[in-house]
C-alpha cells in the first residue's frame, strides 16, 4: 500500500504546476524593495515612559504622592444658566421589519471597516430582505441581539461561512 | 527581515502561487493573494519559530481573504483554474499515460478545498506534516490521516480513467 502511495505521490509530483507569472516577482520585489516603517510604535513609546516615570519615582519618591495630593480648589466661575429647552417632536421613525429568526443563514455581507479584532459589515437576511450592521467576531455564530434598523449581532457560527460581497455600502 | 523574506520568496515561490491558486481558482486572484501576503509579512511584528509555515499561513489567509471579496465573479466564472499547466500534446505512444494524467487533473479539481490545501502543501510546496498542521492550525494526525485518505481518494479516481 505504501508503495503504491510513493509511486502515485511520484506521478503527481511529475505534474507540471501553473507557474507564476514575472510580474509577480516584480510586484514582490518592489514590495521587497520598499523598507516598512521603522518599528516604533505605540507600544515601545507606552514602555518607555512607563520605565521613565518608574525611574523617576525611585529617584524622587516623594514626588509621587505630593503629585497625588489634590490641589487647592479653583475659583468657581459664574456661569450663565443654559438656555430652556424647546420641546421639538420627534421625526417619525421609518418602519421596523421584522426581527429575523434568532439563528438565520446569513447569505451576503458587506465589509465595512475594520474596527479593532471586530469586523464591522452588513448581511441581509434571506426571506427578510432587509440589510442589517453587524459586528463579526471569528470562530463564533451570528445571533440576534438587538434592533431597531441598524440590528447588531454577534457571530457564533465560523466566519467563513459568511460570504462577502465587495460591493460599496454607502 | 527583508533578506530573509526574499530568500524565503525564492524558495517557495512557486509553492505559494500553487497554494494561492488552489484555494482561489483564479490567476489572477492567486498572484494578488500572494504578494499581499508578502506585504502582510513585511509588515508583522512576529518572529516565528518557523517561517515557512507562517508564510503559507499568510499566503492562505490572503487567498481567502480575496476569494471571499471576489466571490461573486468566481461563481459566474464557472472555469475554475487548475493548479497544473495546461499539458502541451503527448505522441499516441503515450495516450495511456495521458488519459492518466488528465484523471489526476480531474480528480485533483475535484478535491474538498481541506484535500486539496493538504496536498499541494505537501507534494507540490514540500512541507513536512508538522509544518503543515501549523499551517492549517489543525493537529497533526487529522493533517496526516487525511492526506492518506486524499491519496486514496485521487488514486481510485485516477484509476477509473485507466
């Protein structure tokens, strides 16, 4: 059996493979040539103050405390009181559809933006017809969680299976 | 980095497109998969143990990435591209081996995206199991037992066509 595997793993060795094209390499190549940005970050700038003011602490360590010590009161200012509110109706709010089932199979989404480690899109609901934000989370399902246009929901099933469209979402 | 980034391009070029290619089915798509990929890495702040799975993880990742913003024009392109160069015509002496060859093609089009990415991994970009499992993130005896179960699988099929 082994055997047989080899010969056969041979034979699609022996395959000969779609090979990339030379604009590929130049394209690597410029991105290669292009040096990426300096690696100071925030969290190097974040580490070193942090070490500056432990080192300032140990050398001053009264310092510290006189800085938490709250400071005289400042003199209060008159300010003029705000002018009443005026009561003005509220504009009528469009029609909310109906909430879609708690589980649904998402068909579309549109990606947004990225925001932190949460993708920011919009999925319509099949049988619902309607678009909805939503905030995907990986390895997770999409639930219901909140509406009223603009319904939130947390993913709880594997992102892959939300398919994305690249379609502009104005 | 960088000079060890192009090394690392050198030697896995083609392995990358390969990948790219298998999981997109388009070129175009393949080629745009893997140089985001090496800006990707360009750009990580990591050190990994081993690079090279590390890369073929960023060149799927891409390739995914991709594929899900192009879903829609793959799915009218019903051509999906194969990993393989189109074979030039082989003398009639070598028709058996032709018909052979067109059933791994076949087959190999045919394979469950996991089947397909364990295999190009492993034939056509070299990686050893273990660097395999670390790329696909999954352990190593699923990557092992079901690159068996592929060959087996490819080899019935493959022989239906002899």
């Amino acid at each position: 059996m082994s055997n047989d595997f080899d010969e056969f793993e041979s034979l699609l060795a022996g395959l000969p493979l779609a090979a990339p094209s030379e604009a590929l390499d130049e394209q690597v190549a410029a991105a290669l040539r292009s040096e990426p940005p300096p690696r100071w970050g925030w969290a190097t700038a974040a580490t070193l103050a942090a070490s500056a003011l432990t080192a300032f602490v140990l050398c001053f360590p009264g310092a510290a405390s006189r800085a938490r010590r709250p400071s005289p009161e400042p003199p209060r200012r008159f300010r003029p009181a705000p002018p009443p509110r005026t009561e003005r109706p509220a504009p009528p709010r469009p029609e909310r559809p109906a909430a879609p089932p708690e589980l649904f199979q998402v068909t579309d989404a549109r990606p947004l933006e990225l925001a932190g480690a949460r993708k920011v899109g919009i999925v319509r609901v099949p049988n619902h017809g309607a678009y909805y934000k939503v905030i995907v989370r990986r390895l997770r399902r999409i639930q219901w969680r909140e509406g009223p246009e603009q319904v939130r929901f947390s993913v709880v099933r594997p992102v892959e299976e939300v398919v994305y469209v690249p379609v502009p979402v104005d | 980095m960088t000079a060890d980034l192009e090394e690392l391009y050198r030697r896995h070029r083609q392995g990358f497109f390969t990948l790219a290619l298998a999981v997109t089915g388009r070129r175009d798509l393949a080629e745009d998969a893997v140089q985001e990929a090496i800006v990707r890495l360009l750009r990580s702040q990591k050190t990994p143990a081993d690079p090279v799975p590390y890369a073929f993880t960023a060149v799927r990742n891409a390739a995914r990435d991709l594929l899900r913003k192009h879903r829609d024009r793959s799915e009218q392109d019903r051509e999906r591209a194969g990993i393989f160069a189109r074979a030039p015509g082989e003398p009639a002496a070598a028709l058996g081996a032709q018909e052979r060859e067109t059933g791994v093609r076949a087959a190999i089009r045919a394979l469950p995206a996991d089947q397909a990415e364990t295999l190009v991994l492993r034939i056509y970009a070299g990686l050893s199991f273990q660097q395999i499992a670390t790329t696909l993130n999954e352990p190593l005896s699923t990557v092992s037992s079901r690159y068996r179960r592929t060959l087996g699988r490819l080899k019935g099929e493959v022989e239906k066509y002899v």
